[in-house]
C-alpha cells in the first residue's frame, strides 16, 4: 500500500501541471486580447 502511493502521484503530478500550463496560456491569450482591443 506504501509502495502505490508515490506511483499515483507521479502519474497525477504531470496531469496537474499540464493543466496550469493550459490554463496559463488561456488567461495569458485573454489578457492579450483584452488589451489589444482597448
């Protein structure tokens, strides 16, 4: 049970950060949208 716990967080922890990395780029295209149409 010891041994399963570092295996589930090593397949979660790039899910996560491809996920901050995708939600990055959106509010970084919309901020660049918002301020090109001011």
């Amino acid at each position: 049970m010891m041994m399963a716990l570092p295996c589930s967080c090593f397949t979660v922890l790039p899910w996560l950060l491809l996920l901050y990395l995708i939600l990055f780029f959106l509010v970084w295209i919309t901020l660049l949208n918002f301020y090109s149409n001011l």
